[in-house]
C-alpha cells in the first residue's frame, strides 16, 4: 500500500479548493515537517508522493526538518510498475531494501550521456550504494507487490540533476533544487535573471 | 535471534585451534569483510559479536569494506537484557528501530560527565538520532524480543569515546579506534611511546 497516493488524491482536491477560495483566502505556506522530538514513530510522519506516480516519501531524518547537518534518512515506497525519475547527484547514497524486489538501472558517467543502463536486480534485504554521480534509477519491476526502500544520503539537503531519459547529455540535466520533499522547508532560490 | 552469538562461539573454538597449531601455521591476518559487489545480500554478509555480549553487528555499507566515504550503515542487533557500551562519538548517527523495543540512555555533554542519564522508549518503526558528542547508550529492557536498528554514521570510519559508567569524565573516555569492526581493515595506530 502506498498511501502517498491518498494523499496525493488529497492533495488535488485540495488545491482545487484553495484555488476557488484563493481570493478570500490567505496563500498557504508550503507544509514543512519540523520535528524536534528526540524520539518519533516513523507511521506518523509526514508521507507524500510530491506529484510523483505511484510514489511515496517519507523524510525519516532530514536536514531541513530534523536539523541533520550531515546524513539524511528516507523511506521510499514504490508502487509495481512505478520508478523514480533517471537523476544523478554527487553525494554518496546507500539504499536498503526492506520490501519487495524491482531493478537498479545505472547508466554512465564518464561518457557524455547516461547511455544504456545496466540492469541490476535487487530484492528484499539487499544492500547497494550508488556510485557518486552515476545516473540511475529505481523501479519496481514486480507485478503484485510493493518495493520499499531506506535509502540514507550524505551532505544534504539533496541536489538532484533529472534526465528526461538515458540519451539526454549529461550537461542537459536539470538541476531540481530545491528537491520536491524539501520545497516546503527551503525557500526555492531567487531567479537570477 | 542473534546469529552473532552463533558465530561467536565457533571463533572461540577456531581460536583455541588456531593457539594449538600457532607454532605451524602463519598468523592469520585479522578478518576485513571487503566486498566491491554493487548489489549484496545482507543475509551474507559477515556478522559478529566483536566480543560484546548478546550484541551482533554486520557493516551494511562501509568505509573501509566497501568504499564508503561520508557515510556508514550498520545492523545491529541486541538480545533481551544486552546493551551497547556506554560512548560518545562527534559523528552523526541516526538509528532506524526495525524490530523489538528498549531504551535510549542519553547523558549530558556540558557537564563534566554524563550524569544520570534520559531514559527514553524506544520501539519497532521509530527513529532517533543521537545529538553529537552526547554520551549514551542503546539497551534491549524486553525479556523477550530481540531489538533490531538499522545505524546510520557520518564522516566514518567510527571514532568512539568509551565510558566505564556515567559518572566517568568525559576526559577519562577512553577513544577506540579503529573500532571492533574496523580492526580487520584498519592497521591499528602505531603506540607513540
């Protein structure tokens, strides 16, 4: 189960909402999860799918929100069929499989695209880093159940480049920053044009 | 269960061989599980209790087993009754409870010792992350269950401050390292004397 989805449902409805109201209305902050207590129960966090199909993220330990300075926790859940988006970032990034079993795709850094990936398959309590500033990409390649991941990251909060696919030149990738899970905590930077 | 505690018992008797048959055979080199696999089951990966009672601990992800440089992730489990040593480290750690329940002691890093430690509960699907140099130490108070936590560091490899109780100076801490489980990996330092 992925309830990232019922929230994301939520969340359209939502916007719909506010968007009829938006001139009675003052505009909403966007929603920052800050939580200083020393110990919290994971099923109670903050959950999203942040506009990503058949996704779902929950910010276990961050930066923004918990005030770490050099590790960052998440737990990702990944609906069968669903995948995260092909993206590259220089800081190191273990992942632990908790649920399921799906496909590591990880594509080059050396040339001058990603290029065709090598497919690695993972599976329930299985371990792998990603090499710093290879383009990769998870899937859930089962067809029944859920893939749900721990993935820790260094020197948040993250900065992640985006591949429109594998053929897209590593210097067209598009800087997403601040990332989606962290826009409601971090000002977006000012345009400097 | 605690396979470590398994493990640890057949290296005793490997050990007592290894003293009878010491004049005939070359001193083993002390273990250093290296694994450069991108993808590995954590199922068999080395595990062991390192000489902690009731302890057991695998290197998920590790600077010196596999490469890592800003980060470390670590399984660790700890029978009913059993807790970690008292230790203090200026890392960052984050812990991920997947099974059992028990305590987070936590003592004061202004004072001139720990003092008499926080008690706080821990339990299955909770996360808490140790405020950096704050001595503590993570205990099993279930008489029956296992606790099982998923250990996040920054910055490794471990360089811990032991402490014999909690009224020891934080000066008299005795610093470890390289740790247990680094000791495979790492030479230890040269005595200076």
């Amino acid at each position: 189960m992925v309830r990232g989805a019922h929230f994301a449902g939520a969340g359209r409805a939502l916007l719909l909402l506010a968007a009829a109201a938006a001139s009675f209305l003052p505009v909403a902050e966007p929603f920052c999860p800050r939580d200083d207590s020393l110990v919290k129960d994971i099923s109670q966090m903050h959950q999203s799918s942040y506009g990503i199909d058949g996704f779902s993220h929950i910010t276990v330990a961050g930066s923004l929100a918990h005030g770490m300075k050099e590790v960052e926790v998440w737990l990702q859940t990944i609906v069968p069929g669903g995948r995260t988006p092909i993206h590259r970032h220089s800081c190191e990034e273990v992942f632990v499989v908790l649920k399921g079993k799906g496909t590591l795709l990880l594509g080059s850094s050396t040339l001058k695209y990603p290029g065709q990936p090598q497919k690695i398959p993972i599976f329930q309590n299985s371990t792998f880093s990603v090499p710093v500033n290879d383009p990769h990409q998870v899937l859930n390649s089962d067809e029944h159940e859920d893939l749900q991941v721990l993935v820790i990251i260094s020197r948040p909060p993250a900065k992640i480049f985006l591949y429109d696919d594998w053929s897209m030149p590593h210097t067209a990738a598009k800087l997403k920053f601040p990332f989606v899970w962290d826009e409601g905590c971090l000002p977006a930077p000012k345009d400097e044009l």
